[in-house]
C-alpha cells in the first residue's frame, strides 16, 4: 500500500483502532518491562528527572540511542505528524527537534515515517510504541533497532 492510501486509513480521533491494521511493538532502552521498584529507582527515566537528580549524562546516553533510531526512520523518505490530519514534516531540524520532543515525554503527536510505513507513538520512561501494518515485516526495522542499541519489548 502506498504511503498516501496508508494514510487515508488512519482515522485521528479517539475510536481509531489501529490494531485492525498495524502491529505493534514496543523499543524501549532497557531490555526488560522496569518493575514499579525498578523504575523508582531509576534516577534517569525521564528527563525532567534526570536533570533534578543529576543523573544527565546517564539520560543522554539513553536518549541518544533512541534518536538515533529516529534519525535512521526520518532520513530514509517523508515524515509525518499525526495530529487532526497527517501534516508532513518537511524541515530536517524540524523532524529532529520532533524527535527530542517525543523521546522527552514534551507532549507530542505520533509520527509518521513514510519510508518504512510505521508510525512511532509517544510514550514514557524511555520506552515507545512502534505500529507497522500488518502486512509488513519488521525485518529492516528490528535490525534498526539493534543498531541503535535498542530493545524490543515482546
């Protein structure tokens, strides 16, 4: 399916099921589901935290791995936000200041990379939801992922 056909099947309003149609998968920087004792202990897993901790540098390194991940989607073909309608992301800074934002927990939209046909939804404790249709395979992505020295969560 074509990028634009794609995105006419994704409906932005709060009754879109997108499991009817795109699989899911979660990349986290840990490589397990934290326990509740776990992430309170972690002094970095998020970024407003990390700063008050003086944790940065530990945050950084997480962050970096996941923009990294980004930055291969968003170099690859057309990116997109997903807000009342598709609205593409045309400037290079642009989708890259995207990106922190997402990874920061600064209350973004997901997005849309049109190169590999996956949606990216924002979430939290450095760990986000990745939507690839079904009738893709998540091979190029998961080695992506690899190479960002991320973690699938399944």
């Amino acid at each position: 399916m074509d990028n634009e056909a794609l995105l006419h099947t994704i409906a932005i309003t709060p009754d879109f099921d997108p499991t009817e149609s795109f699989a899911l998968r979660r990349i986290s920087f840990f490589d397990h589901f934290l326990s509740i004792a776990e992430a309170k202990e972690c002094r970095y897993i998020y970024y407003d935290l990390a700063v008050r901790e003086d944790t940065l540098s530990e945050y950084l390194e997480a962050e970096n791995c996941l923009l990294t991940l980004w930055c291969q989607l968003a170099i690859k073909g057309q990116v997109f936000e997903l807000n009342d309608k598709p609205s593409p992301i045309v400037s290079l800074n642009d989708v890259l200041s995207q990106g922190t934002k997402v990874v920061r927990e600064r209350g973004s939209n997901p997005v849309f990379f049109g190169s590999l046909q996956l949606i990216w939804e924002p979430s939290y404790d450095l760990t986000h939801l990745l939507w690839l249709p079904k009738t893709e395979k998540w091979t190029k992505i998961e080695r992506l992922v690899r190479m960002a020295k991320l973690n699938f969560l399944d």
